[in-house]
C-alpha cells in the first residue's frame, strides 16, 4: 500500500497512463529511499562489517552465535584447525 497510489493491482485502470507515471515515480521514490538506507546503514556498521570478513577470512564460516557475540562486540574464540593434507581428506 502506497500513500500516493494506493493498493497496487495487476490490472490495467481507466486512468491509464496517468497511473503508469504516477506508479513508476512513486516506486522510484520508494527505491531510492530504500537504497539511502541500506547505504547509510552500510556506512555506519562498516567496523562490524570489516570484523566478520575478517572472521570469515580466518575461520570460513561464522555461526550465528558468533556473528551474534561479533555484534556484540566480543571476538570469536575458537582454535583453527590445521589445514589437512589431501590424503587425509574424505572421498566422495
């Protein structure tokens, strides 16, 4: 539901191509605003963003516990695992 269009249908309406304009501008508005959101929120959680890429560089996966701790801001604890030779490694 859009304060300006209102309930949007999947049928053509008498007003046409009036609609179609008042329609695409209102969900250009929409995207727009959404996009200035997602950035400023990129923006000011860039640290937190940067600590998990870097978990995730060093550990491969971060569970949600983790991640939830990250946020947090405790640092994940846990022992690498040596890397294991080819040999080693399962078959499929």
């Amino acid at each position: 539901m859009n304060s300006v269009i209102g309930m949007v249908q999947p049928r053509s309406t008498s007003n046409g191509e009036d609609f179609k304009n008042v329609a695409d501008e209102e969900v250009k508005k929409m995207l727009d605003e959404s996009y200035a959101r997602v950035l400023q929120l990129l923006k000011s959680n860039r640290p937190l963003l940067e600590q998990v890429a870097r978990n995730l560089i060093e550990y491969e996966t971060v569970t949600g516990e983790e991640l939830r701790g990250l946020v947090k801001g405790q640092k994940i604890e846990r022992a690498l695992l040596p890397p294991q030779p080819p040999s080693a490694q399962p078959t499929k």
